[in-house]
C-alpha cells in the first residue's frame, strides 16, 4: 500500500510535468479552434428551433458567454499540457454552477449542482473555468483590475487551502464533509454579506414542487395540466406522451428500491417540453408533473438529455473496467453528481429515450437556489469566490488522490497566483470571443433571439 508520503512525493513529482507557475502562461493556440464553429458542431445534434435562444441568452454579457461555451474552454485546455492528477471533474465549474438544495435529511447543502460536461481529467481544468468565471463575473460588475484579480486569487487559494486540509483527514472524514448552509453565514465576514446570504437561503427554502406547481400549472376541462409558454414551456402531442411515459417508466427503474417504492406512491399526470440554462438550450429537457396522495402533494421530475461530455474529446479515453461509467451519458451525470457531491437528490436516475437518446432525472426543485452575483460587491464576490474554491476542492478531494494534489500544490502561493494569471488572460478572450459572437449576429451570420 502506497504510504501517504510517497502520495504526497508523486504529486510533487508532477511539478516535473508541468510547473506550477506554467499554468500563468497562457496564450490561444495558433490552430485554435473558431469558437463559433465549435458552437455550431455542438448545435448539430439539438432542437435546431431553440439554437437562437441559446445564441441570444449568450450574447447578453460575457459572463453569459462564459456560460455557454464550456466547449471552447475545453478545447483551449486541451491544447495544454496537464499534471496527470485526475479526479473527477465537474467540467463546467462556474460561479453559478455552485448553489444550494436539500439533501434527503433535508438539511440545506451548498455544493457543486451541475454535473452535465463531468468527466475524469486533470484537477486543474475544473480550478481554471472556476476561476475564469470569477474574473470575468467581476468584469461584468465594472470592477478594477486589481480587485478583479483578487477574487479569482480568492477563489484558488481556497481551493489549495481546501486541498491541504482534507489531506490531513481520514477517508470517513473527507467522505462525510460537506457545507451545511446552517454555518454559511458565519463564514461570511460582513453583516451584510450574511444578511444577503440569509435572503437567499429563505428563497431557496420556498422553491419546491408546491412552488413550481403554483407557477407552472393550470387546470383544464377539470385536470391539472401543465401551462404552454412557447417557446419555453411546450404541451406534449398524445403519442408524444405515451412515449415519455415509457421512459420515465425506464428511468424509475433505475432508483434504488426504497426509491422506487416511494416512487410507485405518485401517479403520472402530465408532461410537456422545457428549454433550461444557457449552454444546455436545444438539449432535449422534459418536466413530468406527478400526483401524490392528492392534488396538493405535487412532484416534478426533470428528464433532461445527456450527450457526451464536452471534455471527452480532449482526454484519454476512460478505461472499460473504470469505476466511473461513462457509456450512457444519462449515468455518468448521475454517477458524477453521486461522486462529487457530498449528498444527491433521491430521485436521480437515468434512462434512454426515443432514438436511443440518453437522460438522466432528478426533482426539477428541491430547495435549489443559487446567488445572483450581478449583485455582489467586491468584497462578496471575493467570498464567494472562496466558498465555491473550497466546496471544488471537497468534490475533488472524494475522487481524486487528494495528498497528491496537495503535494503538487505545496504550500506557496505560485499554483494560485498562476492560476490567477490565467484567469485574467482567460478573461481578456471571453470578452473577444463574446464580441466575435455579438458582431456574427449583428451581421446575420448567427440567428439569435434575444430576452427569451
């Protein structure tokens, strides 16, 4: 059995790969690939309709674009060399991909919430888009640049710190720890720091399926249906129905039993389409409205298209005998959400759909809710930025060899400054790239439907 010095000596080994201070310098490759082409390949295989809403809620900032090309960060990090430090990556490891939602204890956790691109690779890509995302969110609140570069420093030097930490923990202990919204506002220094933070766990506490139900349906001839909102909410046709039955009866199936008996106590009542998120819109997305012991004990499940990750054609391919399935898209997002997160939504499954197109399920809400960080001052950004750093860092730390990871690190600053570098070089050609996509749909190249 490898001792946890020799853990720690492979990781600084990797120095030898790949310097921490190399991470800093950054510059697009010369064969980069068109972000727009990139774009466009990803659109080939969705709801061809819906590609303008995605193109027009991209366009709205740079932060947005960041948001919706996961892909062409991707690439770019592909073309560099890597450490050779795997766990498993999120993939798409931006500000608003952290939040929070109930755990089955009905705690509410803050963690990682959005598993759609996760992957094994490298630890350093999910710590790169973190801290891109930071820089240019901050950006977009007109922040300086030397407060800039302080929040995505912020956001490394929690994810080290974190690292460090939980290689000094037994397995249980890393295993068992998580980020109970109960302590969130302690960990905030300024009153009004905690006091937005409240706010937005009470916002979080009232979003469940009896909200949802509230906003998203009507009744109709005597049933409850959901609501048509075209283009964003559409009914489905009576075929259309039968057949998302027969998949939500195939995902059911793959819940754990007393999973599956809970789920046998709600009855099918209604389906319809949902356009969600930024990069996800033309993905094939579902909401199945259920029905319990009565007309007031509603449920939504989410079946929400699972293609391949967006990392996948930039790393090795994942052993046959891994433990980590990625054959179904629909179970390496469960499998992922199951490994980084330190507690998963109890209904969370998977299936293949018509055309042997994969999904995975989950409740559409449980207590999710996550900050609204065009509002943050400089000094939250900064402290969230941390808190979303060390939540990385708990994720990673469950699959990754963790003292490994800690010993490349060290115990200077050189990986976060680095990293920091990165992420203003980083953001300095989101906001191209965003230009590049704002003048494509100026000049009609690119069809965008702007505030929908």
């Amino acid at each position: 059995m490898t001792t946890p010095a020799e853990r720690r000596r492979r990781g600084r080994a990797a120095r030898e790969r790949i310097s921490r201070s190399a991470h800093g310098r950054w510059i697009p490759a010369t064969d980069r690939p068109d972000p727009l082409g990139v774009l466009e390949r990803q659109g080939e295989d969705r709801v061809a309709r819906l590609l303008p809403i995605r193109y027009g809620r991209m366009a709205e900032s740079p932060f947005a674009y960041l948001r919706g090309a996961a892909a062409v960060l991707a690439a770019d990090l592909g073309a560099l060399p890597d450490t050779g430090l795997t766990v498993q990556l999120c993939g798409d490891a931006h500000l608003l991909n952290f939040g929070v939602y109930a755990s089955p204890e009905r705690a509410l956790l803050f963690d990682v919430n959005d598993f759609d691109e996760t992957f094994p690779g490298p630890f350093e890509w999910d710590v790169k888009r973190l801290a891109a995302s930071v820089a240019v969110a901050a950006r977009d609140n007109g922040q300086d640049e030397r407060r800039v570069r302080r929040a995505a420093l912020a956001a490394v030097r929690a994810y080290a710190g974190g690292m460090r930490r939980l290689a000094g923990m037994g397995e249980l202990e890393v295993w068992y720890d998580r980020v109970d919204t109960v302590d969130l506002p302690a960990l905030l220094r300024k009153p009004g720091q905690r006091r937005q933070a409240e706010a937005g766990l009470a916002r979080a506490r009232r979003r469940t399926s009896l909200q949802a139900f509230g906003k998203l349906t009507e009744e109709r001839d005597g049933q409850r249906r959901i609501i048509s909102a075209p283009p964003l909410i559409e009914p489905l046709k009576p075929t259309e129905l039968r057949a998302i039955g027969k998949v939500f009866s195939d995902y059911r199936s793959t819940l754990a039993e007393d999973r599956r008996v809970l789920m046998d106590r709600y009855r099918f009542v209604d389906a319809a389409t949902k356009v969600v998120g930024v990069g996800s819109v033309g993905t094939r997305c579902y909401i199945v409205l259920l029905e319990g012991r009565d007309g007031r004990d509603p449920l939504f499940i989410q079946l929400k298209e699972a293609g391949r990750s967006v990392l996948e054609e930039h790393l090795p391919p994942v052993r046959v005998d891994a433990e980590v399935a990625v054959h179904h898209g629909g179970r390496r997002v469960v499998t992922g959400q199951h490994l980084m997160q330190a507690a998963s939504d109890i209904f969370l499954g998977w299936t293949t759909g018509p055309a042997g197109r994969h999904y995975y399920g989950r409740q559409l809400r449980d207590m999710k809710g996550s900050t609204d960080i065009a509002d943050l001052t400089p000094s939250g950004l900064c402290a969230y930025a941390d808190l979303c750093g060390r939540t990385l860092a708990r994720a990673h730390a469950r699959t990754g060899d963790r003292l490994a990871i800690a010993g490349y690190l060290g115990s200077a600053d050189t990986f976060a400054e680095a990293v920091a570098d990165f992420a203003l070089r980083y953001a300095d050609r989101t906001v191209a790239d965003h230009g590049e996509l704002v003048a494509a749909i100026a000049d009609g190249r690119v069809t965008a439907t702007r505030g929908v």
